[in-house]
C-alpha cells in the first residue's frame, strides 16, 4: 500500500489539479465564537462557545482546497472537542480572496447535545494576504448536528501560514508525506472516567494521523481518535504535535513524538479539554513505501488529575517518496520564412516560447 503526494507534472505554471496528487498548502491557527441555539444534554440552554484550533489545507486546483480542522472548547463547553473535513473555493478579489466552504465531521463532550456526534458546517469568508507567507481569514458560518440539539452561527479568525504556491499558479516543492491508519486501546488510569462512572473497559479507537516532514528527520504530525468500543461513546482526540524519526537498520526505524490538543466526550475525565502526550513508534518496513507500525505513549488532562492512560497502538503506514524533478523541453526552432521569423529579427525570440528564430 503506497500514497504519492508528490508533483506528477512539469513546468512552473501548470494548475494544482495537474500535479497528480494533493499538496499542503496552508496550515493556520484558528479561533472563534459561536452563538449557540438549543440546549446541552441535561436540558438546560446552550451557553455560546469559545472554540481554539488548528487546520491544514491540502491543493486541490487553482483555487480549490480541502481542509482539516480541529478545535476544542475554550469557554462555555469545556471538554467538547470537534473535527472537520472539507471542501473550500475562492475567488480572487482585489490583492485578497473571498471564498466559500463546507464541512462535515463529529463532536462532543463539554455536555454539547450533538446526539450521536456528526456534524455539518457551511461558510463564507473573506482573505487578506499578510506578506508573501502570510494571511489572515474571517469566517462567518453556520454548524448543526443533525440528529442532536446543538446548532449555531459562528465567527472564526484565522491566521494563515502558506507554504510555496499557495495560490496554486506555479508548481509546488516535492513533499513528503506519512499517513496511518490503525486502532489504540486506551488502559485507563484511576481518574480516567468522571466521577459517578462505574464503567471499567479500557477504551478501543480509530486512529489516524498525519505527518508532514521539514527534513529527513522532523515531522510535524496531526492525530484524531474517535471511539469504536469500551463504553466511551462520543469519545474523541485531536492532538497536534511534532516528532523526530531515527533509522535504526534499513527495515526498522524509531520516532519520538510530542503532542498538545483537546479530547473530550464519552464521560471521560478530561478536566476541561487540554491535554498533552508523549509517544513511540517502531515501523517496520513491508515495502517501499509501505511499513507496520506499532507504538506506545501516554495522554494525560493538562488542567488537574484526570485522564492519564497509557495508550497502545498498531497501524499501517504509507509514506510518500519525493522525486527528482524534470527538466523543462528546450524551446525548438522554428523553420526559416515561417511567420514567426518574418515578423521578427533572427536570432530574437519569437512571439511564441516554444519556438525561437536561427540566426
């Protein structure tokens, strides 16, 4: 099993959509209010929310994206926690952009009524470049989960670091990429649950993570965990991190990996959200660019004592290959008499950059 997000075209003017695969484009910082409607899940009116949260948006054409965002509760539903995926255009106005997006993905925790945690969010926003690498984004939106109580208009802030070509003109570096797929247990510690919690299973999840290398070595890495079992429903992480991956033998390698986030959901005892995580990985290659990875780490509340379990996990990787680029085709030259050379002087460039007149 192998992914290639690496540019399949040559030339520096060719659209993103051309380049055979995604390419990061941006990844920003995210904040924003929602004005709630509906009541949380003890029946009382839903306080409006704080949310804080990051996102990456991978090229899809000249001005089309898709994107993944994660926010968690900072004020008024602290331990809910939300992850979405989506589809933005823009549209170029003036030196900005305006755009359009839509989203779906799943929340809960902080008491949020999101019923069995999907979630659907439509927006429209407006872009101001800050510089070259930069720009800052407003989002007025609205969510809903469609079989939960909770609904509500938002307002976002974004601040938006953009790696390249981020507006899509021109071909984007090769980059190298790691996805896995797999699923943890989570072996719960004394505080994991809320108080009043009988249960006692140790938590099963779908995990995912994303890793984007600087170098050959340095990664940032994404994560979300969603429960599949243990009497932990609606549970979910979204922690971000970075890590440092060391080749011990052609087929083994080690990483070390940091993380800070949010959880929330299921009852568990996440102390108001924030958490924070150590882990450890040893990948075993099955292939070129395919491997076995397996792994240890811990995730512990931020806030006090609460969850702080010790977390076992088993993937499949893929790992993308960069490429040597191709040169571009050395222009060819045009016949002598042809209509080019009779409107121009010999030797001087044609009207056409694929031709040039002999001298």
């Amino acid at each position: 099993m192998g992914l290639d997000f690496l540019p399949a075209s040559t030339g520096t003017a060719a659209p993103a959509a051309a380049f055979g695969a995604p390419q990061l484009r941006n990844v920003a910082l995210r904040a924003g209010q929602t004005v709630a409607r509906g009541t949380t899940r003890s029946g009382t009116p839903q306080p409006d929310i704080s949310l804080v949260g990051a996102e990456a948006g991978f090229a899809l054409g000249r001005r089309s994206e898709l994107f993944i965002a994660a926010d968690g509760g900072a004020r008024g539903a602290e331990g809910y926690m939300q992850v979405l995926a989506g589809l933005r255009q823009r549209f170029d106005v003036a030196r900005g952009s305006v755009f359009a997006e839509a989203a779906l993905g799943f929340g809960g925790g902080g008491n949020v009524d999101t019923g069995a945690g999907a979630l659907a969010t439509l927006g429209l926003g407006a872009a101001i470049p800050l510089g070259k690498s930069f720009g800052l984004e407003f989002l007025l939106g609205s969510s809903v989960a469609p079989d939960g109580a909770f609904g509500g208009t938002s307002g976002t802030l974004r601040l938006v670091r953009r790696f390249g070509a981020a507006t899509g003109l021109a071909e984007p570096a090769p980059q190298r990429w790691a996805i896995t797929s797999g699923l943890s247990m989570h072996l719960p510690n004394a505080a994991f649950r809320k108080p009043g919690s009988v249960a006692t299973e140790a938590p099963v999840m779908q995990k995912s993570s994303i890793d984007y290398y600087l170098t050959d070595a340095l990664y940032l890495t994404g994560t979300a965990e969603t429960a599949m079992g243990g009497n932990v429903a609606g549970f979910a992480i979204g922690p971000l991190g970075a890590g440092y991956r060391v080749a011990l033998d052609p087929r083994w390698a080690l990483s070390l990996e940091g993380h800070l986030g949010a959880a929330g959901g299921g009852g568990v005892n996440t102390v108001g959200g924030a958490i924070g995580g150590l882990s450890a990985e040893l990948d075993f290659a099955l292939g070129e660019s395919s491997s076995l990875s397996l792994g240890i780490g811990r995730f512990a509340a931020l806030r006090g004592a609460g969850m702080a379990p010790v977390e076992l996990h088993a993937g499949l990787n893929s790992t993308s290959r960069p490429t040597e680029r191709q040169p571009a085709p050395l222009p060819h030259p045009a016949q002598s008499g042809s209509p080019c050379c009779s409107n121009s002087a010999k030797g001087s460039p044609c009207a056409s950059p694929a031709t040039f007149c002999p001298s």
